[in-house]
C-alpha cells in the first residue's frame, strides 16, 4: 500500500469514529459522510485574500484537509468518496462574531428574546458558519449545553465560543439582564462565568468605567477577551481600559455626541441622529479614533445587517427569510418594516449606514482588524446563517472586494479567536471546515447564498435540509 494510502486509511478510521457519535437525527442531515473525500475541479477561494484558483482539487482525510491542488496533478485514493464540483466554489466556513443563539419576540413590551435552541444551530450552519461567538447570552447555561450537545455529536450545528451573560449596568432595557451592582459586582460575575466555561465577556450599554475595568482585569488574568456593545463609555476610552473588541462600529460611539457625559450612556436615538448629521468620517477625530484603537489592538466588528433593516426600504424581502419565521414573527416583522417605510422622510438611518461602511472601510484600511457578524436582533428579520450572507455581501457593498469580504468573514474571525492554525483558512493540515457553493462567489458575491454542502469536521451537511428542518420556526424556538 502507498505510504499516502496508507495515511489516508489511518486518518479515516479515526474519523469513522467520531462520525458514528452522530445521532440519528443528526446523520438524517448529512450529505456526506465518509473517510476520504475528495472534491473535484472546484474553484478554492483560500480565505487569505488570494485570487481564487479554478480547477482544483481538495482531499479531506477524516476531519482534516490532507490536500490541496491542480486537479490534473492530484491522484485520487482508492475507495474515496468523490464528488465531481465543476462549477462550484469552496471557501471556508464563516467564523461568525456577532451571532446570538436568540431572537426577539413579537410581542412586546418590555423586550424579551428568547432562546432559539432549534432553529438558530440548524440555520448557522445550513448558511455556511461553521463557527460562532455567541458576543452576549440571554440563557448562558442554555448556550453552553448546546455548544456540549454539538460537540457531542447529538446537535447539527456550528462550534461555538460561548460569551458570558450581558454585563449591563443600571439602565437594562430587558429585565433577562443582570444589572452590576459595582465594581466588585462585575468582577465576582466574571469570575462565575469563567468558571462555568463562558470564554468571552460582553460589557453593553450602561456599564460603568470602573466596572468594565474590573470585567477586562479578571478576564485578562485567565486569557479571556472582553467586547463590548458601550454607550456609557465612548471607543477611545474603552481602549484605554483594555477593551479587545469593539461592536457594531461608529454608529454606536457615542464619544462624538455634543451632550456626551463621563460613564452616563445618553438619548440612543439622539446620539445616533447627531452622528448622521454631523460627524464627518474623513475628520481628524475621527481618524485618531481609529488610529488610537489600531494601537491598543482593539477589533471592531461589523454588523451591517441588523443596520439595514432600519433604513426605510432596504433589507431584500426574501422568501427563504420570510419562510423561516413563525407567521407571528412574519407579520411583526413586515408591520415593522412597513412603519420605518412610512416615516422615512424623517430617518436619519440611510446617512448613518452610508457612515458606518465608510467607517469599517477605512478602520480596516488602515490596518485595524475587521471581525463579521449579523445580530439578529432589532425587530426581526435578521435571521441566523442568511444574515452571515447578507453580512459579506453588504461588506462588499461597503467597497470591499469579494475576496476581502471572504477573508473578513473566515480568518480574522479565526485570528482574533486564536484559531488561525486549525481554521479560517483553506491549508492542508487544517480542519475541514468549508463551504460548497454552486457559482462563484469571487466574481458575484450573491452566489454566497447558494450554499449546498457545509462540511464541518470533515462531515458534509446538507444545506437544504437543515433549513427544510426547521422551517416556520423561527420567532418561537
């Protein structure tokens, strides 16, 4: 036997074991299941922002990519499972930052979001993310027995790194928020929480400069990286605090706002309106925002997609969107948008969004490091692995190129996560974790919608089937 073979052989049957933990609900959504595999004359888009190869072929060896190459050089082993991709693309699977495990209700008030342990796995994966930050948890021990199941084999659904509880100060819009007493308070929750396995922190909008201090501390001290969703504190002080990661971007800082006071977090709405009106993201303030962030290492990750459903008329009404949700979540949704529509004269949100793709174009140009997320929260409508989608795509309009967008989307999620070496980039020796897509998303960055097959762990889902599973579910579980 060839010393490849023979490679390939011990490689699969250390894969065939851990695909026989798959239960039998999950197996009924797998599309490819064997030791070897290998994916013929596809199109690699690597994830490191190089051009796209065509006619490429890629040998996955249990959970790892054993190969990558032209395919008239690369010989296939015997009793491999082939799959002949003419007219297909690969890229890695997304690494989503900003991907909640909840929804909001329809109903309200006051806001509830609750968790969505059926619909939301089977979604992220089924859009192509084969990884997620949670980046805030409504049901933390909910999010960790389901990281538990998928890693188990008794879930489908992408890996997950699991933040923490909202650390939220006095002020919390939802009562499923615990609100910091003090410092001290901030510090013994973090504490719990690392101790419960959460290995990321959100602080959010009211919290206190002295009790994110305590949040970043005690994180620091174990490893633990600290983002944050700030009001109460503007960007150039968080980063003086020790913040890694920064949400949603200048849409939210609040550090420009004329009636801005230390650690109070103003009128949202007034502040955003004034941002859309006059802050200019070509000023020299703005710029040393950037610069000041990009010098303590501060990430900023973007969340285009909830944004645009706030701008009167612009979010695409897809069906595959519209059919997910319960007919409860549909009509709320669709009654809400309606609204915005109605009063679009008086929106200051198309200014504002055309601001924050300025911002996040140049944040990244001049070297900070651009995380991708969706949010799927606001009013609705932002739903799990079709919002990841939406996500490069807009990045794309933002003037990002498509190869970019990708890179965006799948190695630097995994470089801030400290998981360049096994995912994020397409590389023998790295976990197999890609994305089949019929078209090539390279030259149209809208084929990132016609996801096929996910593979995850060297495990081919398929895409179609994942979504058919829980349809109508979403805004209920």
């Amino acid at each position: 036997m060839k010393l490849l073979e023979l490679v390939l052989l011990c490689a699969g049957i250390c894969s065939a074991q851990g695909r026989s933990a798959l239960s039998p609900s999950v197996r009924e959504l797998v599309a490819v299941d064997a030791a070897v595999v290998v994916l013929q004359h596809v199109r690699v888009v690597d994830g490191t922002g190089a051009p796209a190869r065509d006619d490429q072929t890629i040998i996955i060896a249990g959970e790892k990519i054993e190969s990558i190459g032209n395919a008239a050089g690369v010989a296939v082993p015997t009793g491999a499972k082939v799959l002949d991709l003419n007219g297909y693309t690969v890229i890695p699977g997304l690494v989503g930052m900003h991907d909640h495990m909840y929804y909001p209700a329809p109903n309200g008030p006051p806001a509830m979001y609750p968790e969505h342990a059926t619909s939301f796995p089977r979604l992220y994966l089924a859009g192509g993310v084969t990884t997620i930050r949670t980046t805030g948890s409504i049901e933390t021990f909910t999010d960790l027995e389901l990281k538990r199941m998928i890693d188990e084999g008794r879930m489908a659904g992408p890996k997950m790194h699991v933040t923490g509880p909202y650390l939220e100060g006095a002020g919390a819009f939802t009562p499923q928020m615990h609100q910091l007493k003090d410092a001290e308070d901030a510090r013994k929750t973090a504490e719990y929480w690392m101790d419960e396995g959460a290995t990321s922190f959100k602080a959010y909008m009211h919290i206190r400069p002295d009790e994110l201090a305590a949040v970043v501390k005690a994180a620091h001290a174990r490893g633990i990286k600290v983002t944050g969703h700030l009001c109460s504190i503007g960007f150039r002080e968080a980063a003086a605090l020790g913040i890694d990661d920064l949400e949603h971007g200048l849409a939210v800082d609040t550090e420009f706002y004329s009636e801005k006071k230390p650690g109070i977090c103003p009128d949202a709405q007034a502040a955003a309106r004034e941002m859309a009106e006059k802050v200019d993201v070509g000023s020299a303030s703005v710029r040393e925002m950037i610069r000041d962030l990009i010098a303590h290492h501060v990430a900023v990750t973007s969340t285009l997609p909830v944004f645009e459903t706030l701008v009167p008329g612009r979010a695409p009404l897809a069906k595959r969107v519209l059919d997910a949700m319960t007919p409860e979540a549909r009509i709320a949704y669709l009654n809400r948008r309606a609204s915005i529509s109605d009063a679009a004269a008086q929106s200051y949100w198309p200014e504002l969004f055309k601001k924050e793709m300025q911002f996040e174009r140049e944040f990244a140009k001049a070297g900070g490091l651009l995380l991708a997320g969706l949010d799927p929260t606001g009013y609705g409508g932002v739903i799990a692995g079709f919002g990841d989608q939406r996500e490069v795509e807009l990045l794309v309009e933002a003037g990002f190129s498509p190869l970019e967008a990708i890179h965006i989307a799948t190695a630097n999620g995994a470089e801030f996560l400290g998981e360049s070496s096994r995912i994020g980039t397409l590389a023998p020796g790295k976990q197999a974790d890609l994305v089949v897509i019929h078209g090539d998303p390279a030259a149209r960055i809208s084929d990132l919608e016609k996801v096929e097959i996910v593979f995850k762990n060297g495990v081919g889902y398929d895409s179609a089937k994942l979504i058919e599973s829980v349809r109508g579910m979403v805004g209920l579980r």
